[in-house]
C-alpha cells in the first residue's frame, strides 16, 4: 500500500482514468454514424412503408388481371370447341348451326370485351410499376448507405473497446492501491455526483464544482493532517491536496 498521503494522488489518478472511460463511453453511444444511420433507417422505413402501400394496390390489380386472362382463356378455348363443331359436319341442323354461330360471335365479343378491360388494368399497371421500380433503387441505395454506416460504426466501436480495455486495465491496477473504504466512499459520490468523486484542490477552488472555498474553510483544509478525508464543502467530493 501506498503512502497515506500519496492514496488520495492514487484516488485521483482513478478519478482520471474513470473520467476518460466515461468520455469513451459516451462517444461510443453518441457516435455520428450512429445518429446518421438512426435517420437513414427512418428513411428505409418511411420508403418501405410507401412501398407496401403501392404494392398492395399493384397486387390488387394483378390478381384483377389475371382473372381477366383466365377469363379470357376459357372464352378463346370454347369459342375454338365450337368453330370446331360448327365446321365439322358432326351437326347439319340449320338451327342448331345458327345457335352455334351466334354463341361463337358472342363469344368473340366477350373476349374482346375482356381485352378492353385487361388492356385498361395494364396502363392502371404501368405507372405502379415505374413507381415500385423507383422505390426499389432508392431502398438499394439506402440499403447500401446504412451497412456502410454500420461497418464504420463497427470500426470506431472496435478502437473505442480498445481503449475502454487498456484504461479499465490501467484503473484497476491504481484502484489496487487505495484503501478500500476510501475507494467505496469514492465509487458512491461519483454515483451520486455525476461521474466525479474526487477533485484537486487547486488555488482554494475545488476542481469538481469548480467553487472558491470559504476563507475559513480553505484555511481548516490546509491545516488538516495529510490522511485526513477533507471534503468539498460545496459539492460534497473528496478534495485532494
């Protein structure tokens, strides 16, 4: 174990290195690419969201089209049946002949009706289409913008760690050498008092609240002994001399 008075320079050497992992961590958290791929997310969900929306109506239409080539299909098959019988010989019937000729012209006309509608669902068709092909290049591009963003992230998280593990290291080799209760009342005001538990003493200010001591205070301190626990009577940290 150190010195007595040297464990409070100990202490603030672990003030020191809490402080920089502290700025590690929060850079880690607050990292620009970070923020920059919250809003490109937003984007891809906003753009994916107005894709669903369009593509549920092209579905729409697609299953109306496809209906209509059925439809048109079974019409084309029985109009071919009948020409088939009606110019076949298997019925000689005048009227049944007659019958048959009016079906397949009705037929023809149904089809051609279908045709009408079907080509009227396309054109409703080709602009969905354009807009989907559009949505789909710019969701590509938003795709590839955010796996940059997370490879660059990754990156910076990957040094920071680096950081964060030399630092920690270094800490605890100094936290070794100050007296456990000295270290438990440190961990609790840095809790209590935003990351800074220890401060120096510098010109009667107190380097935590950054607050002139009173003239009677600040003499009490220097004339206290070197082991003595002296706190800021202002913030409440432990003031090293």
């Amino acid at each position: 174990m150190v010195e007595s008075s040297e464990r409070f320079h100990r202490l603030l050497e672990v003030q020191d290195h809490d402080t920089v992992i502290d700025q590690l961590l929060h850079r880690r958290a607050n990292l620009d690419e970070r923020n920059e791929l919250r809003g490109v997310e937003g984007q891809i969900a906003a753009v994916d969201a107005k894709r669903n929306e369009v593509g549920a109506d092209r579905d729409v239409l697609g299953v109306g089209q496809a209906s209509l080539e059925e439809q048109i299909t079974a019409s084309r098959a029985r109009g071919g049946e009948i020409e088939r019988r009606l110019y076949g010989g298997q019925v000689t019937a005048a009227r049944d002949l007659q019958a048959m000729d009016e079906e397949v012209k009705h037929l023809k006309k149904h089809v051609s009706d279908l045709e009408d509608r079907e080509l009227e669902v396309m054109e409703q068709l080709e602009p969905l289409d354009d807009t989907l092909a559009i949505m789909d290049a710019e969701l590509a591009g938003l795709d590839a913008q955010a796996d940059e963003l997370r490879r660059s992230i990754a990156e910076h998280e990957a040094e920071i760690e680096g950081d964060l593990v030399r630092e920690r290291a270094e800490r605890a080799r100094l936290a070794a050498q100050v007296p456990e209760d000295l270290l438990a009342r440190y961990e609790q005001l840095r809790t209590r008092l935003g990351g800074t538990g220890a401060a120096r003493l510098v010109g009667g200010s107190c380097g935590g609240c950054h607050l002139q001591l009173p003239a009677m205070e600040f003499d009490r301190v220097k004339k206290a002994p070197p082991d003595a626990i002296i706190y800021c009577d202002q913030c409440g940290r432990i003031l090293v001399r």
